[in-house]
C-alpha cells in the first residue's frame, strides 16, 4: 500500500514538474533606421503567439492589469529586460499588441506598467531564425511632452508611435518620422495627412510641422490664428491646399 501511495505522489509531483512552463528574458535594443522586420519562417523555427490572460483582481491599465497578454516563442514565455542596465528588471505582461505583417512574425507590443497607455513599444521578431525584441525609442536630450506619447491608429497607413515612428502594415517596415528639432520627439498633435499617405501634418500652437516620411523631407509653416482656438482644423480646411512640390511629395500650403 505504501509503495503504491509513493508512487503516486511522485507521479504527482513529475506531473507539476512537466506542466512548469518554461520563461526566458530578453534584452532589448534600440531601432536602427532602415532596419526591416519581415523574415520568413522555415519549418525549424517557432511561432510568436499572443494570448489574452485574465485577473480576479486588477485596473484596466497600468502595471497589474486585470486583461492583459502573454507573448509566447515556441513554448517559451517571453519575458523583457526593461532596464537595460538592471538585468533583474523584467516584464512579461502586455496590455495589446498587433502582428505587423502576414507571416506574423513581427509583433508591436507595449508593455504593461505603471504609465499606462503611455508604456513603451516593442518589436517583438523572429530575425535570422531567433527571437529579437526592439524597443520603438530614439536618443534624446529632452523626453518631450508626454501628451503626445503613444499609439495613433492610421488605418491602411498603419500605427504612429510616439510621433517618432510609423509603422506600415503587410511587410512590417518601419520609417523615421523627421524631428524638428534634433533633440526630441515632434511637439504637435498629429492632424491628418496627404490624399497619397505620405506626408503627416502635426498641429503646433502656431504653425503646422508636416514631414515626407518615405524621403524625409519636411516643412514648417506658419498658422495666422492662435491653432488652440475653437474650430482650428475647419480653418485649415477652408484655407489651406495640397500642393504637389514634385512627384511623390505632397505639402498643405495657404491657398491665396
């Protein structure tokens, strides 16, 4: 009886020791301009999967989420070093992320934390047959105001990140959106865009800031009213045009 009690528990115990899953970190590393995120798999590699994950007791956002995501490589939890100089500094929950591209292995993610929607971006992406997380960041003197932090659903033109980046859907390409000034994030809320796609306006308290992002040309150009004042967008409607200043780049000028 005791031997069959024994045996038993040990199958028990080898039971909980199989269904441990298994967790890795990764470190991070800082975007590249003209880096691309749009490998193929072969049948040797692992699938990136994104799996929604409930709490009895959480906030809707911030660092203890009650509906958050986990991130799976193969069947390895992924887990990011958030703190590039601090390696036990990790996270393994996400409040939403998107596939990128169609062979889905290039997924935006944001992390979940304290600044809610405000919390860092991550390419999470199979690169040359293994995992590689990027975070969506760029050196700056000045963080910049943080209302204009975070995720800008585009539609077909794709996410605007942190009026630093865009993202295009299909082949995950990722573009540099010129700054206007060298040492930090564009300071303007984004307004529209031209009837190609190419060029983004970003309203400024007197001026529009708009930028080509596929040539990275950009122009500055001023606003004869206070754009804070109720109305501002119909004023621009009614007394600004597209223009084309050659093929391929379209800019809003004053129509006279």
């Amino acid at each position: 009886m005791r031997k069959i009690i024994y045996l038993f528990i040990l199958s028990l115990l080898l039971l909980r020791c199989t269904e441990k899953e298994i967790e890795k970190t990764y470190p991070t590393r800082m975007i590249s301009q003209g880096e691309t995120f749009n490998d193929y798999p072969s049948e040797k590699d692992s699938t990136i999967t994104f799996n929604p994950k409930t709490e009895k007791k959480g906030n809707q956002f911030g660092a203890n989420p009650k509906a958050w995501y986990q991130i799976k490589f193969g069947d390895t939890i992924v887990r990011i070093q958030t703190d590039k100089n601090n390696p036990s500094i990790t996270n393994g929950k996400f409040i939403r992320g998107k596939f990128m591209n169609t062979q889905k292995t290039c997924l935006l993610a944001q992390i979940a934390d304290s600044s809610g929607l405000k919390a860092k971006f991550y390419l999470i992406a199979l690169k040359n047959h293994q995992l590689s997380i990027t975070a969506l960041t760029r050196p700056s003197e000045s963080p910049g105001s943080i209302k204009y932090m975070g995720l800008i659903d585009l539609g077909s033109q794709g996410f605007l990140i942190n009026n630093e980046f865009l993202l295009g859907f299909v082949n995950a390409k990722v573009y540099f959106l010129k700054r206007q000034n060298s040492d930090e994030p564009i300071q303007g809320q984004y307004a529209m865009s031209s009837s190609d796609k190419s060029t983004l306006v970003f309203l400024q308290p007197s001026s529009l800031y708009q930028v080509n992002y596929p040539t990275e040309e950009s122009l500055t150009l001023p606003l004869k009213v206070d754009a804070r004042q109720a109305g501002i967008f119909m004023y621009i409607y009614e007394h600004y045009v597209w223009k084309t200043k050659r093929p391929g780049i379209m800019f809003l000028m004053e129509d006279k």
